[in-house]
C-alpha cells in the first residue's frame, strides 16, 4: 500500500490520478490532496478519500470549504503557500503527486523533495525553473522523481536497464497541436477557442494553449535535460501528429527505442505511481494492426518561435528559464482573456529574455525573484501590445 499526497488534486491530472486511486484500492491510498479555488469539487474528493489534510489557495476558500463539509469533518484544512508546503512534506506520506500547475508548483514539491518524499511529477515548471537545484537537493535527499509527462515517461521506460552513458540523443515528439498546418498571416488571427481545441489530448488550460504555441515542446526539452541529465543540444523535437510514439532514445550503437501507446495519460500516471512495477490494465492497449501510418517532421521555428526561444533559454540556463516560464504564464492568461494575440505571446517573451541578465541560482528564493521579474517585465510589454505600441 503506497500512501499518495496529490498537489492538484482537481486538475486535468488530479481527478485522472484519483481515478487510477479508485480503481487500485488495495494499491494506493489519499492521505493529502492540495487544490486551488474548486472547494466544490474538493468536497467531494474529500468524502470519498477521506484524506487527513487538505489545502487550498486562500482563508477565503478554506472557510467556504470548511462551510460545504459536514460538521467537525475529520480532514484538517491549511491554506495559502504555507499551508501547501506543509501538507505536501506530510509525514505520513511515501509518494506526492506534483501536479499543480505552472509556477505555483515549484515551492510545494520542493519543500516534498526536502522531506524526503519521492515524487511522482507532472509540474514541468518546477524542473524548468530551478532544474539544477531541485535535482541536487534530490540526489542529497536520495529521493526518487518519476515523470508523468508522457514523454518523460516514454524515455524513462525506454532507458530501463540502459546505461545512460550509451544514450547518443533523446527526441520528443510533439503532435504539432491544432495549427500545425496554419500558415503565419493564420497564426496571428487565432482565437482562444480555436487553440483549446486539441486535437489528441485532453488537458488543462494552460497546457492546451502552451501545446498550440508549442512552448509545451520548449518546456518539456528543458524538463527533460533536467531529469535525464543531458545537455540541451543532444535533444530532439519531432513533429508526430498521431502521437501515438511518445518519445524516442537513440543510443550510441544506432539502435532507437520507442514507446507506443494510445494518446492518455492513464499509463504514464500509473507507471509514475507503480514503478517499477506495472499496473495490469493500467489504460488502454494500442492495437497495432490500426497503426496505419505514423508521421514525423521537423518543427517550423519560423512559425512556432516559443521552442526556439525556449532552446535558447535552456543554453543559457541559470535564471533564463524562469523569466520564460514566467513571461509564458502571463502572456497565456492574456492571450486566453483575448487581451493579446497568439504571435504575441513569443514577441513578448523575446522581449523579455532579450532584457534579462541571467545569473546562476543558489537558492529557490532567487528563482523565485526570477519568476517576479519576468511577470513585472511581462506585464509592462503586455500593455505595449494592447495599446499597439511599438517594442524596441
Ligand atoms: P489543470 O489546470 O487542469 O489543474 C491544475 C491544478 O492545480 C488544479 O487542481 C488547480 O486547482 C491547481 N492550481 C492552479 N493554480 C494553483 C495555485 N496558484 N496554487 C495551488 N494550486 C493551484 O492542469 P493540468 O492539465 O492537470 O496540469 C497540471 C500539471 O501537469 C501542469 O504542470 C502540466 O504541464 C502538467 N501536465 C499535464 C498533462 C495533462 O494531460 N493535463 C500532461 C503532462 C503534464
Ligand atoms: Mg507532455
């Protein structure tokens, strides 16, 4: 029996996590979930897993909380970010589940990881911000980090009893997202409907915006230099509209290994939650004799600048990709109110890079004043773009 804290409980992720929680009693049980602002659906998680903790954003949602449970509920309830770094270093629990999202995850899986906690990770964000640090304090806590991210996952299963030393390059793929064929004049007209019509996978908002942008990809190139321990230019990015390959290593003898599956984060999720075992039936079997064809490309940088600009912030490491991610967030929030447009989102973070004198981080608080420089920096350029002004 494996005891499960899960940062982000009613996610994309969380209710999936829960999900697999449900239909694997004897495997695993909920002692914490953390959420944000849904206390109603909080509610009901928390009379079906009867955690001992809950957190959630703010007093405010905590009192609404506590209002919608019946009297004296046997769940303890912390709010605001202290509240979640305690209940994710929970002592009674062996797993967390990282998947809140953006940077709101970076403090609460790192405060698990200092207790010692392994951890099963969706939050891209934490290993794009603070990669170097969050690794180190990994190793020095002989803690376990396993990827959900399906093409996290797919390399992980793929170098299974390899020798990292034999890996010649990792390639992710990236199923190009809804625009993939739209030409640049298109781009620019795009709507926030339009980009959160995926057309593989179900996911939360962010990362259905950050997937059309391909920013997903640049994000995910820099998760993996992190979590497989390879420099940035021995990544690839291939465009595979089927998503059924995951992802793919090429070893040093020629040899490629892949992993296939049907696009559903079932099996990743429960292979971050198993391993190394396996759950039987854990999602849906592919059938290979449907597999009619599988394409691969390579990316257009032109069209799709975010991964460009997120290779070049991964080069340039040190506090280069926090201000990304950072500049990211604010410009998806405005780009999904329809304040700017989607070609604004990589001119605004390319502004904001091209301004920012990056320095190595020794402490997540520096990563955080990171993060709190490129939302100011991204702030001040989003208002340039409304008003139509020019940027130098
Ligand atoms: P989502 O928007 O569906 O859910 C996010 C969760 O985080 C919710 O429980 C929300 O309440 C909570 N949350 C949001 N802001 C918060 C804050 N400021 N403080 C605390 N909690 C907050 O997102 P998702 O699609 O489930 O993605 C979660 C993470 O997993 C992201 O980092 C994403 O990149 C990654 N991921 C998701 C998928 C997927 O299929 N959805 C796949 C791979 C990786
Ligand atoms: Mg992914």
């Amino acid at each position: 029996m494996k005891k499960l804290t899960l940062l982000g409980s009613t996610g994309s992720i969380g209710v999936n996590v829960l999900a697999l929680v449900s239909r694997f009693p004897e495997q695993f049980r909920i002692v914490a979930l953390a959420a944000g602002s849904n206390v109603a659906l909080l509610k009901t998680q928390i009379e079906t897993y009867q955690p001992a903790v809950v957190a959630v954003i703010d007093e405010k949602a905590a009192i609404n909380l506590k209002s919608l449970l019946a009297p004296m509920p046997r769940t303890e309830i912390l709010y605001g970010p202290e509240g979640y770094e305690t209940l994710a270093a929970h002592a009674d629990s062996d797993l967390v589940v990282s998947a809140i999202v953006g940077a709101a995850g970076l403090k609460p899986t790192v405060a698990a990881i200092a207790a010692g906690k392994d951890i099963a990770l969706a939050n891209k964000e934490t290993l794009v911000m603070g990669g170097a640090l969050v690794m180190k304090l990994a190793r020095d806590r002989g803690v376990r980090i396993m990827p959900v991210d399906s093409e996290h996952s797919a390399i992980f299963q793929c170098l299974a009893g390899n020798d990292s030393d034999h890996v010649r390059k990792i390639i992710l793929t990236a199923s190009g997202g809804p625009f993939l064929r739209l030409k640049q004049s298109g781009l620019k007209k795009v709507t926030a409907v339009e980009a959160m019509k995926h057309p593989n996978w179900s996911m939360g908002k962010k990362i259905t915006i950050d997937s059309a942008s391909l920013m997903n990809k640049g994000l995910e190139v820099i998760e993996a230099r992190w979590l497989f321990d390879i420099e940035i230019d021995r990544i690839e990015v291939l465009i595979h509209p089927q998503s059924i390959v995951h992802s793919l290593v090429e070893f040093n003898d020629g040899a490629i290994m892949a992993q296939l599956g049907v696009p559903d984060m079932k099996i990743p999720i429960a292979y971050a939650l198993s391993y190394p075992k396996r759950l039987r039936e854990a999602g849906a079997a592919l059938n290979a004799a449907d597999l009619a064809r599988l394409d691969f490309s390579q990316p257009d940088l032109k069209r799709f600048p975010n991964l460009a600009l997120a290779y070049h912030a991964g080069r340039a490491g040190g506090t280069m990709p926090a201000v990304l991610n950072a500049v990211n967030e604010v410009a998806v929030q405005e780009f999904l109110a329809g304040r700017i447009g989607f070609m604004d989102i990589p001119a605004i973070i390319e502004s904001a890079l091209a301004s920012h004198n990056s320095f190595a981080p020794t402490t997540i608080h520096e990563i955080i004043a990171a993060d709190n420089w490129g939302r100011v920096k991204a702030a001040e350029l989003v208002e340039k773009y409304k008003k139509g002004g020019n940027i130098i």
